[in-house]
C-alpha cells in the first residue's frame, strides 16, 4: 500500500508530548548553573546530586517561565498546584525518583492553530507543567558505546535539575493524509512561541527541545487504535519522518491482521524509522504522590496577570506583520514557517541583507542543502550574519549570481564566512575594466560577423559575444557589465 | 572540683563565659567522660575529639560568645556534619563524609559549641529502641539491659550517661520525645517547620522534625532558640519569628500555672498504659493543678487511627527517599565486580546496605503508593491526616496545651519487641498523633515506675511552641529531677 492509499482506509490519531529545557540561569531547585558544554559534574551540588540531607527550593524564575508558556498557548493557570514525585530507577536521576507534576499541572486547557496548505487546524493543549531534567550517562569501553559490552559507565550530573517544561497536546484526529506535515507544524509554532518568551533558546538539534510523538490508527467510525510513544525525535524533519512512518508501519501490521502493542518506539535518523524500546516499560508503575519537600504552588493572580501582560508579540501576529514588511503572499509565509525559517530570515534582514535576498537564499539553496543533509534549516551550517554578508557582496557586485551560489556551498561546507570563502577559492567578479575590455576585444576580433550585425542595431545579438566573455573570464565577470562595455567598445551605446 | 559533665548546660555557659572554666575543659570533661562509659552505652557512634577541642578553643579564645558558647553538644548521626562521618546508623552510608553541614549544625557552630561527636540511633530514625541500628544498639545508663527507646536513643542515652550536657535530636513519630521519656531526660519536638531539615538524611520529609534534648527544660529550650528559625533552603521551613521558648521556660520555673488550661487526652488517658506510667501520669496532673493549672478531659475521637496512618504515610515516602541509596554516587556499593549489571549493582547495595526495618517499612511504603492501592492507603492516611489535625484544633479552641503520657510504656528489655513490628510501633502510640498535625511537643520526666523513668508529653498549636515550656519547667519544679545509678 503507498502512503496515499493507507491514508484512504485508515484515519490516524497523533499527539504530541514536547519538553522544553528551560534558559534560566540556574537549576530548578539549587543555585547551580546551567551552562551548556561545561566539564562534566562541575555544575553540581548536594542538592542535585541528592546527597542525603540535601533539600530543593523552586526556582521562582522557572514557574513564571511555565506561566508564560501557559499563557502562550491559551491554557489556564491553575491557582493551586503542586509538584509530585515520579519514582523510578535510572542512574543518572540522582534521587531515583522525578520531582514533576501528575495530577494538578501548572497550566491545563489551551490550544495552538496551525496553518497546513493554506487550511488552520487547532492543536489542544492538555497540560503544561514543570519537572526536572535527568544527567547523563555515558558507557565507556565495548565497541558500540552502548551500555551492553560497556566496561564503566559514567554520569554527568550537569543537566540534572535544569528546569524542563513538557506540554502535551490532546489525541488530534482528523488530520489524514496531512498529519506528519501538520504535526510537524504544530512543534514549529510551539517551538517560534517558546522562543518569542525567550524563555528557552529550544534547539532540538541540542536537545532543549526534544518530542514523543503518539501515533495510532483505527479504521473509520471505529474506536482509536492503540497508540505506540516514539522518543528521540529530534528535529523538525523527524517529527514530519516519525509519525509518518509509525502510519506505515502500523498499517502493514494492521492490514496482516494484527496487532499494535503500546510500546516505546525510538526513532532512527538513520533509517527514518522507529524501533521498538523496552516493552517492560509500559508495565512501570511510578507509584506518583505529592513531593512533601516543597510547598505548593500558588500563583497569585496579580503575579498572573503582570506575566501575561509582559507577554510579547504573538508569532501568528508576527508573522502578519513580516509579511506585510517582506512583501510577500500569505502561502509564501506559511512556507517560510513551516520551513522554521521566519527567525533566520529576520536575523538576516537585521544583519543588514534585503528582506527579498535573505528569503531567497534560506528557502532556496540552503533549504534545498538542509533537505539534502536531512537537517533543519538552522542547523544547516550557515548563519544568519552569513547569509547577510554574502548578500551584501552580491549587492556590491562583488559576486554574481553563479558566484554566489559556489561561495554560499563553501559557507556550508565550513570553510569560513563568505569574504574568506571568495578569497580563499577566488571567486571575486572580474570588475577591473583592463582585463575586461582585453576581453571584449579578443571576442569582438574573434567573432567579426557577429560585431557585425550589432554594429548595424542588431543589439540582441550581442548575447553571443557576452557568453564568450563571460567563458574566457570563467564566470567571474558580471553579465551586465560585459554587456555596457560590449556595446560601447562597438559603438552602440 | 565539680565533676563539670554533671552541671546542666546553662550552667556550664555561665561559667565559661566568667572564665570559671575553659571551654576546652568542659569539653575534655566530656570526652573523658564518653571514653570512660560509652564501652558500655554505646550512646556514640562517632566521637570527633579534635574537632570539638577545636571549637572549644576559639571560644576560648573569644572568637565566639553566645548563650550557649562552649557548651559541647552530641548530634544525631541522621545529621550531616561536614567532614565527619554521617551513616544514619546505616551500613549503606559507612565512612561517609558530608561536604556540607545541616543547617542546623551550622548554627550550632557559629553559637560556639563543640559537637562532640555522632549518636547512635535505629537505622535511618526507623524503630523505637535503637536495636535496628546497623552498628548495635545503646543500653540506657537506667539498666545496661534496656532500650534506651528510639530513634534518638542514642542522643537521649549520652545526656543520661552524663557524656554530654545537650543533644541533636530528630522526630519523626517520637523519635526524641519517646527515648527522652525512657531515660529520664528532656526531649522537645518542635513545630514542624520551625527547624530547618535541610541536611536532615530524610526518613519522612512530612513528619520529620530536628529539635533539642537536654537533661532541664532550660538546657532545651536554649538549644531550641540556637537550632531554630527560618532556612531559605528547606521550603518548608516557617518564615516566623521562633517563639521565645527561653522567656517561657523561666516563667514556668517560677511554678505558676495559674489560668493555664490543660486538656487531657481521654483517647490516652486509659488502659494502653503500664499502670506505672499511668500513676507517675495523675500525680503530675495534681502537682500541676497544686501550681493553679485547670484540668479539662479533651476527646481527641480520630487519634486511635493515627499509628496506622502513621505507618502509611512514613513508610511511603520513605520508601522514596531512600530510593537515592543505590550505590552509585556514595555509600556502600555491592556486587562491582564486572559480573553484575549497574540495575544488579544498585540491587545488591540496597539488599545489602539496609537493615530489616528498613527493608520492611521501604516494602511498605512501596506498596501504599502502588497504582490501585494509593487511594485506599496513602489517599485514604492523608484523610485521617487531616481529621486528626482537625482534632488538633478544635482541641485548642477549648485547652492551651494537651497533655498524655509520652509512651505507654517504660524501658523494656532488648529483644522483649522486635520479634513483632506492631508492638514496637505501639512505644509511639501517644506522640504520632503531633508528628501529623505539625505541632510542637516535649516529654519531660515525671517520675519513675519500678525505678525506670516515666515521661509526661505536653503538646501545643503550632508555631506555640512557649506554651510547652511554660507548663514543662512549672512540672519539672514540681517534681524534681531523676537521677539514674552510678554506671
Ligand atoms: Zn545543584
């Protein structure tokens, strides 16, 4: 069955549980930093390495965060809440249990439109809450780095306790065939609000952001199927690849008859599809009950309000707004947003680009380039100050179109920013007028019946002697230029 | 010469802050005293000599002055003290050093007292008698024979044996009131809230409450104003001035109770007790009444469910605070041989680090929280939780304090409980119904049955702590003090 047609016979269900890492400048519950790529276990305290005795105390700048996002996404803030215990055992959680929330979340019932080919859907917000986050292990010796044929395992407790923010949207069916895209719009808008609060720099390509994606299928008018969690999606793209290949993998089993178990998936970058986790997981219990070492939390309205009122502009308002400055259609901004480019394109206008050049080279060569490394587009290796200056060179002459191109492929490939790239594999347009009128000369000389025919007014025959021109200058020289100079060595202008 | 580990702590401040004494004196008093008998009470299981000489000498160097400045003091081993050994009498924290003190320890520090060392306790403050330590029980210097009562056994067991004049001690269910009351000693359980539990190794972070024992309600309630008040990083901690348990103890001394109402709990007032326990009881009722007190008979209808609520709540978040003992960051680590997988090796710590107590309560509490039984035993604990508070409350509207006797029992003989959890659990019968309102409450001795010491508990509102004291010191004037033989 293609895609098409399972997508005619059965209808998918797909949520989406999201986390956020947090940008406060400390943990959730100690004064630890939490800078990224610092030595391992330098950022560290009794508090979140869980020596016995240590105590948490919230991190008052973490809730208002929460809030924020809360707010953001249309939910309500609860007046009353607290945080619980989520108990397990995992090397790398200091205290063998989560301090999170269960039952009474933070903020509850909101919701995000998206717009998918030119149609909004809505996205309901279950729930927004605050946990912390766990360390990270690291199994040293064996071949696959794996935990299995490891001989130590190492922990760095670094990332445990920064604050995370995890918001769960609703079971949306009724997608069909545009789920994937739709889900994937879905992280792209809740991504360009998060990061409009400034309350995260949420870079899933650095895991500050991070999704599971739910995924089932039932047929038509029956109840919804049985959803598999897929983890480890960490890119726009995947989250588009994940949920389409759960719809096609569940499919097949669903049309040999049978049956879809409720199991962890991880996806693969690889391979673009998911493979199954621990089974045993579903059957743990984390025995959650109300953490009794921290006081409940309660918002008071008037704190509530000042968040809410503190709250910048809306990226849908944004956008209607960048449009407008951009010049360009409504279908041409969906585009730009769903690509994730709406924040590149702006740096790069604010880098000193025009609004026409920055979109061209983000949602052209560099998108085509992402597509091609199977990245997303700020993860392509080129930065908005780049794409500015490279820009800017175009806009002075110094580089043509062609030029451009083989300069921006240069950037990408990390040889430096456009001006080092130009020099280092001399890409300069030709513009010193001796070399070009020599040029000239010689294609004029070389080709006198064609001189000819534009001394006599047939100026659209000088296309000719511009191409020769331009392959003895081997691209380098600017059309236009060849062109004027051209026409006045033969006296036409 | 006086013998200076026989003089009461406000007694030995006096005199070192008049330079009668050094505070390296009193200091190496006490640990002479501790190496001479601890062999035999094995009230310590660490004794940091040089550090408390340490700390006597800069106050004899006037670094620091203060009520209690020189005045040595035992804490508790579930305290963490930096740099010096901290197990919890457990074998899964042996040779463990903190790198941080408790904050309460701090404050110990900066009033200037020298922590003599670490006291023995039931392993992770979980028992009643100090025979679940992992490092053998504490003898009540009353009779080498007997529980020195428990967790604090320990702490209560050094103030008895004269091997210090003040000790660190923590509550959970009566963990300080109940070996005070066994070995004729002072123990006060705060308000919840009103001392700090950071650095406190937590067994039950609702219930568990650090506070001061001493031999005279006055020593307690010195220590009490030096150990309590607000602490930014325990989120529980009241921000409220401490109530002035010193003012209030004075007053009480004065043995005027004249307008002072005390309710007497008929739940506890009856059969559960000894009949030695009971009469030692009446007879401070009438010695308090003789000092002008009212007498009220108060029914408390919901505490005769406090002890299993007890043990559901305890027990459950217990079983997730110790989940951080798996041998991977500190402590004893079991089964590292490269034969074991890092679950088994966190298995085979555990298994191998806690005691049976431990293990049982750990079970427990596991087991409470499980999905589909949460509502029926924790939920359901959490419902008593609030009824007995209400209790509490309406209690107070009629009386100033509650009075009962502190445990129903005296010091029994090792082995006579553990054979059958249930009747251990019964020692805490009259001091858990505070430990889940949150109040404050003090055993003082009232006397003796069959020539062990009985206590008498006094319980107040929270954030009341004073009213405690007052009637504490008006009883202890009544009846004197009890002095155990000769070791
Ligand atoms: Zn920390």
């Amino acid at each position: 069955m293609t895609y098409e047609e399972i997508l005619t016979k059965y209808e998918p269900v797909v949520g989406l549980e999201t986390h956020v890492e947090l940008g406060t400048r400390t943990k959730m519950f100690c004064g630890c930093k939490t800078d990224f790529g610092a030595e391992p276990n330098t950022q560290t305290c009794p508090v979140c390495l869980a020596l016995p005795g240590a105590l948490p105390v919230m991190n008052r700048a973490a809730i208002a965060a929460t809030i924020q996002i809360g707010l953001a996404l249309n939910c309500d803030i609860a007046e009353w809440c607290r945080m619980a215990r989520k108990n397990y055992f995992y090397p790398d959680m200091p205290k063998n249990f989560q301090t999170s929330q269960y039952d009474e979340p933070l903020c509850v019932e909101g919701y995000v439109d998206v717009v998918v080919d030119g149609k909004e859907y809505r996205i309901g917000i279950e729930r927004v809450h605050i946990e912390e986050d766990t360390g990270k292990t690291l199994h040293v010796g064996g071949a696959t780095g794996r935990i299995h044929g490891a001989t130590e395992s190492l922990v760095d407790y670094n990332r445990a306790g920064i604050p995370l923010v995890e918001i769960v949207t609703k079971p949306v069916p009724g997608l069909g065939s545009l789920a994937p895209e739709i889900a994937k719009a879905y992280v792209a808008e809740l991504r360009d609000i998060v990061r409009a609060l400034g309350v995260s720099d949420v870079r899933m390509e650095q895991g500050s952001m991070r999704c599971d994606v739910n995924t089932s299928l039932n047929l038509p008018g029956e109840e919804w199927g049985t959803r598999t969690e897929t983890k480890n999606v960490n890119s726009l793209r995947s989250v588009e690849r994940a949920v389409r290949s759960e719809i096609i993998r569940q499919a097949a089993i669903l049309d040999d008859g049978g049956k879809i178990f409720q199991e962890t998936r991880h996806f693969q970058e690889t391979t673009g599809d998911t493979r199954s986790g621990r089974s045993k997981e579903t059957a743990t219990d984390y025995r959650y009950f109300p953490e009794p070492d921290l006081v409940p939390i309660a918002p008071a309205p008037e704190w509530v309000a000042e968040l809410k009122a503190a709250l910048p502009e809306k990226p849908s308002v944004k956008r209607a707004r960048l449009r407008e400055d951009w010049g360009i259609s409504e279908v041409d901004m969906q585009s730009v947003a769903n690509a994730g480019a709406v924040e590149l394109i702006e740096e790069t206008i604010a880098a000193g680009s025009s609004a026409a050049g920055a979109r061209k080279w983000w949602m052209g060569e560099l998108a085509r380039r992402a597509n091609e490394l199977d990245v997303d587009l700020a993860a392509v290796g080129a930065t908005p100050a780049q794409v500015a200056a490279l820009q800017k060179l175009v806009d002075a002459g110094k580089l043509n179109d062609k030029l451009a191109r083989q300069v921006l492929e240069g950037v990408v490939a990390g040889e430096g920013d456009p001006a080092e790239v130009m020099a280092s594999r001399g890409l300069e347009v030709v513009n010193d007028t001796g070399a070009l009128t020599k040029a000239v000369d010689e294609a004029i000389a070389a080709n006198p019946e064609i001189a000819a025919k534009i001394r006599d007014g047939k100026v659209a025959a000088a296309g000719a002697l511009v191409g020769a021109v331009m392959k003895t200058t081997r691209g380098q020289a600017d059309a236009k230029a060849v062109r004027d100079l051209l026409l006045e060595r033969l006296g036409v202008s | 010469m006086t013998d200076l580990t026989r003089l009461s702590a406000a007694s030995l401040a006096a005199k070192i802050a008049s330079k009668e004494v050094s505070a390296v004196e009193v200091t190496t008093a006490h640990l002479d005293r501790i190496a001479a008998v601890d062999p035999r009470v094995h009230a310590f299981l660490h004794v940091d000599r040089e550090g408390a000489l340490d700390a006597a000498r800069k106050v004899d160097a006037g670094e620091i002055t203060g009520p209690l400045a020189g005045v040595p003091i035992a804490v508790k081993d579930v305290v963490t003290t930096k740099g010096v050994p901290t197990t919890a009498a457990s074998k899964i924290l042996e040779g463990w050093k903190p790198p941080y003190d408790a904050t309460i320890v701090e404050r110990l520090k900066k009033a200037g007292m020298p922590i003599l060392g670490k006291t023995n306790m039931d392993e992770f403050a979980m028992g009643s008698s100090t025979e679940y330590s992992a490092y053998g029980a504490t003898n009540n210097p009353w009779d080498l024979g007997r529980i020195p009562g428990g967790s604090g056994g320990g702490s209560a067991a050094a103030l008895a044996a004269y091997e210090a004049p003040l000790a660190i001690g923590t509550d959970t269910g009566g963990s300080i009131r109940q070996p005070g009351a066994v070995t004729g000693t002072v123990g006060a359980k705060p308000t919840y809230g009103g001392t700090s539990r950071y650095g406190l190794i937590a067994f039950s972070s609702s219930l568990d409450t650090p506070g001061p024992c001493g031999r005279t309600v006055e020593d307690t309630a010195l220590l009490h104003s030096v150990m309590a008040g607000y602490d930014p990083r325990d989120s529980t901690s009241i921000n409220q001035p401490v109530p002035d348990v010193i003012k209030a103890a004075q007053l009480g001394k004065n043995g005027d109770l004249s307008g002072v109402k005390l309710g007497v709990v008929k739940e506890f007032a009856g059969d559960g007790s000894e009949p030695g326990v009971l009469s030692a009881f009446k007879d401070s009722l009438e010695a308090l009444v003789k000092l002008g007190a009212e007498i009220v008979e108060v029914s408390c209808p919901n505490f005769q469910y406090a002890l299993p609520a007890y043990y559901l709540i305890a027990p459950s978040e217990a079983s997730s605070n110790l989940a951080r003992f798996d041998g991977v960051r500190y402590g004893l680590r079991e089964g590292d041989n490269g034969s074991h997988s890092l679950e088994e090796v966190m298995s085979l710590t555990r298994e191998g680090g806690f005691g049976p107590e431990v293990k049982r309560r750990i079970i427990i509490g596991t087991y409470a929280l499980s999905s589909g039984y949460y509502d029926a035993y924790y939920g359901q604990a959490q419902k008593v939780r609030t009824l007995i508070t209400r209790d509490f409350q309406s209690a107070f509207e009629q009386v100033d304090v509650l009075v009962s006797p502190t445990t129903p029992f005296v010091a029994f003989p090792f082995g006579s409980r553990t054979s059958d959890p249930y009747q251990m659990y019964l020692a805490d019968l009259f001091t858990i119904p505070t430990n889940l309102y949150g109040g404050p409450a003090i055993s003082v001795p009232c006397g003796l049955s069959e020539g062990l010491p009985v206590g008498f508990q006094i319980m107040a509102p929270t954030m009341a702590d004073d009213r405690m004291y007052r009637v504490a010191a008006a009883l202890e004037s009544a009846v004197g003090s009890f002095t155990p033989p000769e070791l």
